[in-house]
C-alpha cells in the first residue's frame, strides 16, 4: 500500500509543531542570554534576535497559507475540520505574539542609568539606525499586520507618537509614564496583568498595538494600548490633535476587550473590503461591487451546501426524525408537505455592469438561497451563467447543447422552505470570480442582489408567474446601493417616455416561478422541508432518501441505537452532491441504466434502490477516493479540464480489474468511507 497522504492542514499542523519546539528552545535560553548580556559577545544576541524574526516572517507565511486553505482540499476526510483550522491559526497567533515578545527582550536595550554624553550620542545614532532598519522591513509586512491585529488605519496617525517617545528613551530622559484606562489580565506567556489606574512605564512599542510595559514592582510584560493613557503634560498638548483619533481607539479598545470568538470572520471581511476599495481606486469594478456575501458563507462549512440540507432533521427531543417517515403500507418514504414548494427556471441577466481592465473573469454565475431579510434559510445554490463577448452586458442560462446538461449550468431549479417568516423569500446574488492579471489574486465579488418575496402583507402567497427583479448594489445587509451612474437620476422629475428608457438601463434579472405537476410535486414532497437545488437531480435525490430512511428506520435494531451504519452509499453521497461534475457522471450512469429497464421495473422502488447502489459504486464512488483526481477547486479550468478527463476517459471504466489493477493508485483508506455517523451528520 502507498504510503497515506498528507493533506494540507496536517503538513501545516507538523510545520507549526516544529516552530513550536525552536521557538520553546529559544525562550528558555532567552533568560540565560539577558543575564550574560554583559560577558556575551552581540554576535550571539544578534544571532538569536535575527532568528526571532526570521521565525516571525515563517509563522505569517504558514498563516496566509492556511487562510486559503478549504474542506474541498483535503484528500481524505478530516473530522471536525473547521474547529481544527481554527484552532491552528490561534497557534499560530499565539507563536507570532511570543516571538515579538522574545525580540523586543533581545533587541539592544536602553540605556536609563545615566550614560556618559558621548557613549549616550553613540547608543542614540545606533538605535535610530536601527529603528529605519526595522521601519523598512516594517513597511513590507504592514498590511498584513494590521489585518492581523485590527488595527486599521490609527498606525499612520500614531506613528508620529511613537517616534517622538522612542526618542526620548534614547536621548536618556527615561521611559514615558501611561496610566492603565482599566483592567488587563494576561492570558498568554509574556502578557503584563495590569489594573485601572495603575502607572506603568512604556519600555517598547510595536505596530501592532501590544507595548512592552513595566509595574512598579519590575515585572515586565506585553499590553494592549487601548488600555493605557498618557500621564504626562504632552497628553494635554495631544489632546486637540487626537480628538479624531481617539473616537476609533475607543472602538478598538471595545474590541480587544470583547474577545469575541469570529476574530477569524472578521479579519477576512475587513481583507476583502480593503481589496475591492483598491479594485474600485484602480477602475476596474463598477460602482455597487462588494465581496460576496454568498460566497463568504460557503467557504466556512458545510452548513450552507446541499449535502448538510440533504440529512434527516432531528425532533425537538432528538429521539425521532422530524422529515423523514415511514408509510407503513407501502414502506416508501412518507411525503410531507412543506410551506413552499416551487420550481423556478433563471431565464437571463441584463445591463449587468462589467469588471474594467486588470481583471479576468473566470466564471459568471447566480446563487440563490432561501432568506427571509436577515438570515439565510436553506443551503446556497450556484448556478452558472452563460456568457457571449457580443453582448458583454447580458447573461444567459441552459444553453442549447447535445447530450445531458450539466447540472451547474441548467437554470431549472427546485425550492422548498418550511419556514414561517411573513418576510420568506428567495434571494438571488450575481456573482462573479476573477483573477487578477497583475498579481494572479483570485476573487469573490457580488455583481448586485435581489430578493423575491414569497408572500404578500396579508400572508398569501404571490402569483407564480415571470418576475423581472430590480438588481440592487452592495449587499442584502446594507442600504441600497446604486450599479451605476444613471440610476442616480431616478429620483429626478422626468418624463414617462424618458423613465421608460431609464428603467430599460437597469440592472435586472428575469425569473419565471412554476407550480410543480403533479408527479413533480409527488417526488418534491420526499425531500427534506428545506432545500434548494438543480431539478434534474430530483429523482436521485428521492431514491437516496428512500435508502436513508431503510437504513435509519428499518434496519436500526432499536430507535435509540446509534452505532455506525456500513454504508458507503449514505456515507459519501452527499459529499457527491457538493461536486457537480462528480453528480453529472452519475446521472449520466444512472440514466443509461434506467434506459435498459422495463416499464414495470422504473415504478418499483426496490429495483431502483439496488440500481443506485451498483450504479454508484461503480462509476462514482471509485473516483472519489482515486488519487489522480485532483481536488475540486471552483472556477480553476485547469482543475476542471483534468477532472473531466479523468471522469469520462474510455480507459477509467470500473470494474473489479481495473480497481485491483497496479496502474490504479486509490488514497489511504479511511472508515469513514464505508460508515455513515448518525450523531454526526444528522441536522440537530
């Protein structure tokens, strides 16, 4: 057997453990350093101060390499993968604030005890020497510090304190004097526990807001400085200055004292923010783009795709299923109606602003979700749009093609929602993802949104007919936000011909809503209350219900019994349905193989259940697990291209040969491919 392979979080996780493990090294020889600094030869100072940094520089390239890091990336399935992603990058935090503790230790020190003038001239040109040293290297990574420890655009405007108290402590006048604005404790190794109104004296400053303080006792320690306030009289000259400036220290302060657990969230948001203002100062997106919201939601879990919407839903008392039932004379699932249920078709996008110059488009498409105003309902669908060069402005879906649609670009879709917001609705955001030319930076960005309201204010339901919605700017938090410079003119008095030409200007996406036949609806009401998804994936999804609930309602030897099922069917099939290449092989299969039944046999629900399980087992699962598939990556042709070519090559025909074959290289095993955990991928 090859030996396992190791995917990106674990490499991460071993490159952190050996940063650990110097970095452990390095603080219990940093006290035998400082207590020779006299008898030491600088070299090795130097030596030690140099590694700290170089080690610095390591843990943020490991960090911004993690950021990036998915679920979709890993080769074989990690359990609990969020909590461990998250867990180490407050390592790494942890290890990137030790080591700014462990060079300011080693840096050269000042000199407070009174110098001679020429030794304290000397002293004063080195450190100034130093200090531009270190502003270079700074301003290098300045972006990424302030992204990292909140602190936005208050280090140019502090920069000038900063200068003005380093000099001072070089010149030989002493450390400055600040007063604790409140109470501090330390929860790190190098942090300073302080109290309101205790005075400390600042040794060090650092950009990224933790200074290097000392009690009147001696200890000395890291502080945040939110919390210190200048004793001296140059507070009072500062005071006109920093009037501004202190409105957003005093939010920073409520920040760092909040310690709210989505640091994570939010350093990534104020990211994207940061890289659409530049996009919007160079041009290249129009008035109206954000970051995508939609987007954003599906890179931190499973919590908004099909294959968490697609698991039975505990009772409140999580002893029985909520949606999923047995009929008892006929031993099919039992259908349960939901308070919408509609199948809609994405006809075309019009006057949809584009990306200027300096961006690649790679991909154009919709996501649609359930949403009732503030809170997403159901899992986040993507469909993507069809794009002509003639005209740049117009989107289109389902293209006209010979053989199967792929299930990505067909705009016929299902909802069902079993929410009782009077606000439920179906929120759509036209998206985009690009790259740019200049530095190969790929992107999320929403093109504008809009939203559909299923109820009217007496809470009945709308007409279902063909809607041509309104595309809005910005995102469905915030206010309204124009696409375009002409919308501006809307609310001038004109005339009716000219606000007819005006409104054929406006971004607008055209959506017909349906009633389901009555088959469709038959097969509708057996999925789960909430869902969203491509129509043609209808009948799979319905017969993989139907085995789900014999494996859970049949075949359990108690009700309360939750041991592992040996299924690779209920297993893996909803990390399946997250892939849409993967899901159009299979309907591909099934449906040459439903081609070769009889009539009678298409109706019996028993036939069908074993078809699903040899249909996928032998064309799907095998590619799942096979290791020359490379992972699924959204919007990278490449990836795309490769995965196609092994999907539908005439040589990766499964059979019992070809997967015992040598040529045929699988990943590591794992049991999590053979067994389906109820407690764990139930919906709670």
């Amino acid at each position: 057997m090859p030996p396992k392979k190791r995917g990106p979080l674990q490499t991460v996780q071993r490159e952190t453990d050996v940063i650990k493990r110097e970095v452990d090294l390095i603080g219990v020889n940093v006290d035998a350093l400082l207590q020779q600094a006299a008898k030491l030869d600088a070299s090795d100072r130097t030596e030690t101060f140099e590694r700290c940094k170089e080690l610095q520089r390591t843990v943020e390239e490991i960090s911004k390499t993690l950021k990036k890091l998915s679920k979709a990336d890993e080769p074989a399935p990690v359990g609990n993968y969020d909590q461990c992603k998250r867990d180490e990058e407050k390592r790494l935090l942890n290890l990137h604030e030790r080591l700014q503790s462990l060079a300011v230790q080693l840096q050269p020190q000042d000199e407070t005890a009174g110098p001679s003038s020429s030794q304290t001239e000397q002293e004063s040109d080195e450190e100034n020497s130093d200090e531009k040293d270190e502003s270079t290297e700074d301003e290098d990574t300045e972006e990424e510090e302030v992204h990292d420890d909140y602190e936005d655009d208050d280090d140019d405007a502090d920069s000038d304190d900063e200068d003005t108290d380093i000099g001072q402590t070089a010149t030989g006048q002493g450390p400055v004097s600040y007063v604790a604005l409140g109470a501090f404790t330390g929860e790190e190794e190098g942090d300073l526990s302080i109290q309101k109104g205790e005075v400390l004296k600042v040794l060090s400053k650092n950009k990224d807001g933790w200074w290097l303080a000392q009690n009147s006792n001696g200890q000395k320690g890291m502080v945040p400085k939110t919390f210190l306030k200048m004793s001296s009289l140059q507070d009072n000259e500062r005071e006109n200055e920093d009037e501004e400036e202190s409105e957003e220290e005093q939010e920073e302060s409520d920040i760092k004292s909040s310690k709210t657990s989505n640091w994570n969230t939010v350093r990534k948001a104020v990211t994207e923010i940061d890289a659409t203002d530049v996009l919007s100062a160079m041009g290249a997106i129009p008035p109206g783009f954000r970051p995508s919201t939609l987007s954003r939601f599906l890179e931190e879990g499973t919590s908004y795709r099909a294959s968490h919407f697609i698991q039975p839903k505990l009772s409140q008392s999580q002893l029985s299923f909520k949606d999923l039932h047995m009929d008892p004379d006929t031993g099919k699932v039992h259908g349960h109606l939901s308070r919408v249920s509609l199948t809609l078709t994405l006809w075309s996008c019009r006057m949809i602003p584009t990306p200027g110059v300096g961006l690649q488009v790679l991909s154009r498409h919709v996501r649609l979700c359930a949403f009732n105003g503030t809170q997403v309902l159901s899992n986040i669908h993507t469909v993507r749009a069809t794009y002509n060069s003639k005209s740049p402005k117009t989107w289109s879906f389902s293209p006209r093609m010979t053989g199967m649609l792929a299930c990505l670009l067909d705009g016929d879709c299902f909802l069902r929602c079993d929410s009782e917001s009077p606000d439920l609705g179906i929120l759509f955001e036209l998206g985009v993802t690009y790259i740019r030319n200049s530095t190969g930076e790929r992107g999320d960005l929403s093109c504008g949104w809009a939203f559909l309201k299923l109820f009217d204010e007496s809470g009945a339901p709308i007409t279902l007919r063909t809607q041509e919605l309104t595309i809005h700017g910005g995102t469905p938090f915030e206010r309204d936000t124009d696409m375009d410079s002409t919308s501006t003119k809307r609310g001038y008095p004109t005339g009716v011909f000219h606000q007819m030409l005006l409104s054929r200007k406006m971004p607008k996406l055209v959506v017909k809503l349906k009633s389901p036949n009555t088959h469709s609806r038959m097969l509708l009401n057996l999925l789960p209350d909430t869902i969203v998804g491509s129509l043609s994936t209808v009948r799979l999804l319905v017969t993989y219900r139907q085995i789900l609930a014999d494996a859970l309602l049949l075949d359990r030897v108690t009700m309360s019994n939750a041991d592992l099922i040996c299924s690779s069917v209920l297993a893996t099939f909803p990390d399946v349905l997250d892939q849409p290449d993967l899901m159009d092989a299979f309907r591909k299969s099934w449906t040459e193989s439903e081609s070769n039944l009889r009539r009678s046999d298409k109706r019996d629900i028993n036939v069908l259940k074993q078809m699903f399980v040899s249909v996928y087992m032998g064309s799907v699962f095998p590619l799942l697990y096979s290791a020359d598939m490379p992972a699924p990556c959204w919007a990278d042709e490449e990836a795309e291209s490769q995965r196609a070519r092994i999907i539908y090559s005439p040589s990766q025909k499964i059979s019992v040969e070809t997967m015992l074959s040598s040529q045929c290289s699988h990943q590591a095993f794992d049991i999590t491919q053979v067994t389906y955990d109820l407690i764990s991928k139930a919906q709670h």
